[in-house]
C-alpha cells in the first residue's frame, strides 16, 4: 500500500479562496487498491510554509508528494519541470514577509527537476479532455518556494519519493471578480489530479514526446 | 406563459463538438411557471443558418430569443451588444461559402443593438461566480451574422420580442487539444445560460454600470 | 491639390504623453504633388472632441480625414472598420464626465462604417513591414466617440469625404511603466499612417480580401 | 580596456531574418573609452551553436558575454535569469535535430544563473523608455541551450566572466506577417543592447527590487 500526500495553500493576495485548497479536499481520506491519500494545508508564508511541508512528510511518510498551488491567469493545469532556488516575492506573503533573491537553501543547487512523469501526466490529461501543459516556470514566489523544498528534502533523504508541483488556474468565482482571466471548474481540477496520481504510480518512467517551448 | 427559443451551432472549423450545441441541450423542454424553452440547431452556413432561425421563429413564437455560439480563445461568457450588416469569412462554412464584405441584409441598417439587457446579466453572472462580460464584436463569421438575422427579424416584425446573442468559450475537452486557450466547463455555461435567461425575463431596463472598453 | 486632416487626442488616463499627438506632429504642413497635410489636437473630452473636430473640418475642408487614437494594449496599427453610436466610459474622461450608455448622436444610425479602404491599408501596411490589423472594435470611449461624430459629419454633409480611424499601441516609453503591454515606435507609426494617406487617396474602392474575425 | 562578445542567430522555424543578428551588426568594431565589441553569428543547430559560441570565446577571450536570441511573441528585452541543464526541442533546429530531454552537458547542474545584473539592466531599460523585464524561463530551444552552455563555460574556466542571455521580440517586419504578435523596432533594441552592456560593465551587484512573479 503506497501513500500519497497532496497539499494546497492557504487564500492569499486578496483572495478569499486558494483553489488549491478546494482542490485538495475530496482526496483527503481517499484509498484506492493501490494507495491511500492525506492531504494538508500549507501555510501562504515564506519559511513556514516549507516548515509545514516537512512535518507533514515526517508525519505522513509518502511515497508521492503532489504539491498543489493557484496560478492566477493560467488556463490549463500546469506540470511544472523545475524548481528554483531563489525567493523573489513582488507581493508580501501572508504575514507580511517579501524577500527578494535570497535562496531558499543557502548553497543548496540552482534548480531541482521534478520526479514526476510531467510528459506523460500532459499527456493523459490532455486524453481525458482536460487542458494540461508543461511550464519550465513556477514563479518566485511561495509555490516555488514549497517545491523548491520539496525536492530538497527528496534529495536529502535518498528515499525513492516522487514529488512535484502542479499549478492550477483561478476557480470560475475568482475570474468572475477579474474580468478577462480564464477559470477551471473544481470538478475538473479534482479529476485532472486523480489523474496525475495515478499516472505517477503506473508510469516509472517519463515519454519521450516534446512539450519545449522556443522561448 | 413565456416562450423562450434558444439555439446552438453545428461543429466547425474542424471541431468535432460546438460548445453551444452542447449546452443548449439541458434546455430542450425545460418548463418553469413562468416560461418553457424551446431549442434549435442552427447549421454554420451563411444563408442557410438565418433560414433555419426564421423557421424556429415562426414555429415557435417566441417571447424571449437567445443565440449561443462558440468563441474560440475567449475566457467568459461574453454577452454581445451589436450585430453589424456585414459578412466577412475568415474560413470556410460548413458548406464551403466564405463571402467577403458582403451585407446580411442588402441596405439593412449598419448595425442592430441586442434587446438584452446586456449589463445586467453580467451582473448577475459574476454575482453567482461565472465569468462574464460585454463585448462589442461579435465576429464578421456565421454568429454575428445569425445575430444580425435575428435582430433583422425582430425589427421588422414589430413585436415586442427580446433578443441576442451569447459567446461561450471552449469546452475542456476542446482546449485540451489547443494548448494555451481558455476552457468553461459545460455545467457552468449551462448555469450561466439559465441565469440570463431568468434576468432577461425579469429585468425590463438593463443598469447602467459601465462595462465599456477603452479601445 | 487635396486636403488631408489628421487628428490626435491629448494624453488621459494617467499618461504624460499620448501617442497619437506625437505620431501626428511630423505631418503638419507636410506637402506632397497632390495633398496638403492640415493637423489638429482633439481634446479627450466627451462633446468638446467632437466639437473641436468639427470647427477643424469647418476650417481646413478636407478631403480626407484620419483621425489617429491611443490603444493600449493592442500590438499594431488598427485600422478601425466602424463606429457605434454609444457612449460608455470605464473611466471619466479629462474633464471628469463619464457618461454611460449615452448615444453620441441621438436617433442617430446604430453605426457607419469607416469609408477609407481599410484592408488595401492593412495590406499595403504589412507589405511595408508593418504590423496592421482590420479591427471591428473602436471602443466605447472618447475614441469611437470622435469616429463617430466624423462619420456623422460626413453623411450628413453628403460631400464626398473619405473619414476613418486608426488606433495606435503604446510608445515605448509608456510601455516601460507597463510591463507586458506591446508597443511600435514612433517611427514606425509615422510611416505607417503616411501610407495610409496614400493608400486612401489612389485606392477609389476597398480590396477583397478576408480580414474577418471568427468572433 | 574591456573586451565584449555579443551574438546573435542565423534565423530558423521559416523566418527570413532572425532580429538578434540585425541587432548585433551596429556593434561589431564598436569601441569606447572602456570596452571593444566583437561580434558572432551563431548557427541555430543544437551542438553547433556551443562549438561555435566556445570557439568564439577563445578567439576573443571577452570579459563580458551577451548572448542574443529571437523570442516570438515576448513584447519587450527579457533578460534571462536561469539557464536550465534541458534540450526540449518543439521544432527541428537548422539541421533537423530535435533533441527532446536530453541534457545539454550531462551530469551537469540543473540550472546556471545569469552573472548580469538583470534587474539593474531593466531599471535602467526602463528608465530610458525601453519595454524590459526579467524572465524565469529561456525555453528548452536552441538559445537556451547556448545559455548554459555559456554559463557552464564560465563556471568551468573560473575567470571572472560575466554572461548572460536577452530575449528580445520579432522586428515589425516579421510581426507584419504574424498578425496579433508584439514586436520592437531594430533601433530600440540596439539602444537597449547598449544600455546593457554598460550597466553590466558598471554595476558590481545587482540592485534589490523584487521583479519575480507569482506563477
């Protein structure tokens, strides 16, 4: 029996929801044949939310880690390849905190790739109808910020954890406060998720299909 | 008792489903105690497309007139004002006719505003959490020229009829093989046809809020 | 010898400068075999710009009138096709007013198309390299305002007027303070609305190509 | 007195010119007080264009190196943060390789950043009314790939190189063929290549203003 944790993160920006939280509440308890899910709520601030991470995976010992996080004007589901190590925050997080280019592990490596089939998740979510792409970017901000120190935390331990970090796009309420910025449905986000675990169990190794961008 | 004719596009440019064809279907039928909705499929064909409107119209009587049509890239239901008297086919219909720079209706007015209370159905749109907004371009292709139609009708035949048009966005399934475009689930257009309807029924005046561009 | 007016709007919305101003500068007085160039400033102010347009045309005569305006965000020059008879401002002009579903003409036409050969421009602009659109949206604002009020001018002086309206992005410097949003020199500019002076005065009938929007 | 190599590519993806070598032809033999220019073409093939950029490095033995490529579709200079360790080609390069996930320099690191003063460059940039901003991704294509490899050149050689990569727009030119694409003019790009060079040449340290984004 695998274990699966799945987080989402606290509303911040002047938000009163994180999609990414609604997202991750009907997997909490969830069990399949193969595995079971915990999920957990991350804090929207620099440091602690890295803190919470790590209890969390102390605490829950997963096979795969699926960070969750909004990404306000994005229209698909988005399987970010890799984490950065830097903080760049262009707005104060939730307790006020708004580093700028300090590294999230002092002398750790510029960027970690993530070890989840990012290809072949595009790939069979875009099968199930759902948008999906691949993005070389997660921002500088406190999603970065997780991932960054979720694959830290992978390659320090050497245990054979999958992780990655998937960003989602406003809920429909959201946009219809900010005219003119694409949505998804929970209900779509939810299955695109289901989605991505699974295929993180099956497919041990990633496709071989371009999903690059020029630029 | 109320009637209300809503009508949807045939597939085109290559798609296998129209968005708005889809979501009309929950309406066929539909009754409440003050309207039942009546529903048509309109053929993407120059011509033949305000045919098949004309017809429903006479079949039906109805009080009340909405359009729905599929708008490619566009992130919200977008509530159209004017129809203009012109046909410009950037592609091919579904019967290969593609007029360039011809009128709707030889010596037809320039254009025909939508009898919708346009506004307030944004309004009440965004109120229940789906993404909406005005637009003043409904295309050159066969939705602006249906729309043209129908208000032509209208026009003419004096009744007290209301009418216009609604742009929908991609399904998921759609943007799931168009990377980077914005999608709307099925169940929130539908949610979101429903509601204009209602308003359209209730709302005799539109508001005046300011939903116009700047350029 | 022909008379051309070319028009330009003084900055607004929080700008120092205002493209079209500038654009326009480098053609007062400007002369050719068969044109004289007259240029004027248009206040952007509901009613004194349209007022101030016609004390222009009263004065110069012209057989040609371009009137040229700022579209922030847009990425080429667009030649606008037509103009709608309705006020709407998402923002209070420069004297304060912002006025809300307004006509500009009372029980005037829904709207009148532009009478330059807007697509023999776009094509003769892209063929000199530079960026060109047919857009079919002028706005609800002091813009398609004075769009409005030239076409109005021109029909009901029934003198054989050629009239229309160009919009232009962001210079670049304005573009600097707004991170994202395209710009196009000033140079460019000026050449391109040089040829579109041209392209006005030896093309008597429009060209036949599709410059259509699907929606 | 300073040496710089700036390069720029031979045009690839069926594009007649490539802007980053028509903006690089005004520097070549470029001297001042303090520096001389020296100017390459690199080809747009996956292995070629290090061979060629390393080749160039030893020919000219430069304390600063810029490298130049074409972003179709960015509106403004982007000056790239992080070379990633990736060739994920969408499209064959001039030679019809199309390396998909293969590492550029095997059991290399996962990113190198730029050793520019990235944000001080686009405060400058933007100071002198040139569009700029920091950019977290360099593609999967050829230019990043000659990024890291620029980087990694630097790193390997341990002599006080500073390197970096700017992203800059398609010429009008090209934009008139790609309707709805931004793009800058050849002599607003040179001015800013020249702002470039000076401020990495002047400022030591980069200066602390958050230019990160959220997603």
């Amino acid at each position: 029996m695998k274990t699966v944790l799945v987080t989402g993160f606290a509303p911040f920006g002047g938000e009163t929801v994180n999609p990414s939280l609604e997202a991750i509440k009907p997997f909490a308890g969830w069990k399949t044949d193969t595995y079971t899910v915990e999920t957990r709520e991350i804090p929207t601030v620099f440091g602690k939310a890295i803190e919470t991470l790590y209890a969390a995976m102390e605490d829950v010992v997963p096979d795969l880690v699926i960070c969750v996080g909004q990404a306000g004007g994005r229209p698909d589901l988005s399987i970010e390849r890799v984490a950065l190590n830097v903080n760049d925050a262009r707005i104060p997080d939730n307790e006020g905190n708004q580093p700028i280019d300090t590294p999230i592990v002092p002398n750790g490596p510029v960027g970690y790739w993530s070890t989840l089939p990012v290809k072949a998740i595009v790939h069979e979510l875009r099968r199930h109808g759902i948008p999906a792409s691949v993005s070389h970017t997660a921002g500088t901000f406190v999603c970065n910020h997780v991932f960054y120190g979720l694959m830290h935390y992978i390659a320090e331990s050497q245990r054979p954890i999958r992780g990655g970090f998937i960003h989602i796009p406003y809920l429909p309420e959201q946009a219809a406060r900010h005219p003119g910025q694409p949505s998804m449905a929970l209900e779509t986000v939810v299955k695109g998720l289901r989605i991505a675990i699974d295929v993180a169990f099956r497919q041990e190794e990633d496709i071989a299909t371009s999903e690059g961008s020029i630029c």
